[in-house]
C-alpha cells in the first residue's frame, strides 16, 4: 500500500454527510446536493481572508470567495426568485456589472460564507416540497419542477468544486477535500 503525501489531505467520510446507495429520488437528490455543498465548504476550510480572495488560477478571475459569492447568489436566484417566486433582490449581479461576485471582493470572506449559509438553509425551507412542484423561469416563462432544479443546482456545485479544487490546490497544495 503506497504513503499518502503529506500535502494530501484526507477527509473522514464523516466530515461530509453519506450519500446513501439504496435510496429513494428525493433522499438521494438532496444528499448529493447537501455532499457538494459540505465539499464547498471543505475546499474554503483553514483559509482567511487574503487565500479566499486570491485569483490562484491565472488568467481566471476565480476565487474561493467569488464561488462562494456566486454560490449563494446562485441558491436565492433558482430557490427563492424562480422557484418560490419570492420578490428578493439578486445578490452580487446587476446588468450593467454582471460578474460582481468575482470581481468585487472586498467584503469580508466571513459574511460571504455566513451569507451562503443563510441562502442553503433557506434553500432546503424552500425545497421541502414534492419533487414534482413547478415553479417558473424568469427568463424565458418555461415551467420546471423542483426535481429538475435539484438536478441542476447539483451540476453547479459539482462544476464549481472542480474550480474550487484547482484553486485550493493552488494555494496550499492541499487535495482530496
């Protein structure tokens, strides 16, 4: 059996909640969705302010903050604006400056994730509902469901955990969160 380096970090399979294997489509949505949420989280552990800010990754303005900001504007946009129909303001976005959430980070990295935690919650409030309710793109009027959301939301974050892998590495050579 061959040394895991020690740049290598390992995480405990209790770190993140199990995804479980003989599972219904609800319980194994949400589990997939809360896995890649707690792995955001686990990329972001450790770091202060000036690590979550860098763009680690030239020429990619990315950044473990900018994710998070996205993140977060990205759960109110699908789960309260589309979906719920709630009437809150977008967060990080606006049409003449589309890319706040990467661009524009001097906020303090400790509210960003406070805020992103506060949108998760509200998003699983919100998506205490069967799988088949619809709510309505603002964008284009066309119906979805919220099975299809939580399949979508799941593709964001898994994406973005790939960035957030090369970013993280980058910065402290840490792997395998």
């Amino acid at each position: 059996m061959s040394q895991i380096p020690k740049h290598v970090s390992k995480v405990a399979e209790s770190d993140r909640p199990p995804i479980p294997r003989l599972a219904g489509e609800r319980e194994t949505l949400v589990a997939y969705l809360e896995w890649h949420r707690s792995t955001l989280a686990l990329k972001c552990e450790g770091l202060g302010q000036e690590p979550m800010s860098r763009r680690a990754v030239p020429p990619s303005t990315m950044s473990l903050h900018g994710l998070i900001r996205h993140l977060a504007g990205v759960e109110r946009w699908w789960f309260r604006i589309q979906f719920a129909g709630e009437d809150v303001p977008l967060l990080h976005y606006s049409d003449d400056d589309p890319d706040q959430d990467f661009d524009h980070l001097e906020g303090d990295v400790g509210e960003a994730l406070a805020l992103w935690r506060s949108e998760c919650a509200r998003s699983r409030e919100i998506a205490a509902v069967p799988l088949d309710t619809r709510g309505t793109s603002k964008v284009t009027g066309e119906e979805f469901t919220l099975r299809w959301m939580l399949l979508s939301m799941i593709t964001e974050y898994a994406r973005h955990n790939g960035h957030a892998d090369l970013l993280r590495e980058s910065l402290d050579g840490s792997v395998g969160r």
